[in-house]
C-alpha cells in the first residue's frame, strides 16, 4: 500500500513539473508572437491608452513563477526521500 503511494505522489510530482513547464513555453510562444505574428509590444503599440503600466510592472512574474516552482522542486526532494526511506526501511 505505501509503494502504491509513493507511485502516486510520483506522478502527481511529475504531472505537475510537466504542466509548469508547458505553462512557460505557451506563455514564451504567446509573448514571441508565435500564434499570431505579433508580439506583446506590437499589440501593445497598436491601442494607445492614457495609462499603461512601466514594463518593469511585469517582472512580477517572475516572482509568481518561482513562487510556483518552489513547491514542485520540494514535491520532487520529498518524493526522493520518502523513496529512499522505504528501501532502506
């Protein structure tokens, strides 16, 4: 029953660092242009508002997306442990 559990949280571990990183390359192909040949910028400089933000504003993403990424890296340290402690167990 625990090896049936520690397939699990395996898979969950996995899934879970597969969908991130497919989150980041269609937010990278979106931002590139790559689905409809124009970049963020190009978008961008097509509406013209009264208030837009500074482009450092979206740096934040970069701390949302190591905010995610910190939890799946532990999911993956605390799956190799727990492997570990049941072979030697």
């Amino acid at each position: 029953m625990y090896e049936n559990t520690l397939k699990k949280a395996k898979l969950f571990a996995i899934v879970n660092l597969v969908l991130f990183l497919a989150t980041l390359g269609v937010n990278y192909l979106g931002s590139s242009g790559f689905f409809n040949g124009q970049s963020q910028a190009d978008i961008s400089d097509q509406y013209l508002t009264l208030i837009s933000p500074a482009p450092f504003t979206f740096s934040i993403w970069g701390v949302i997306y190591s905010l995610v990424l910190i939890p799946l890296v532990y999911l993956l340290i605390k799956r190799k442990n727990r492997i570990s402690a049941s072979r030697s167990c």
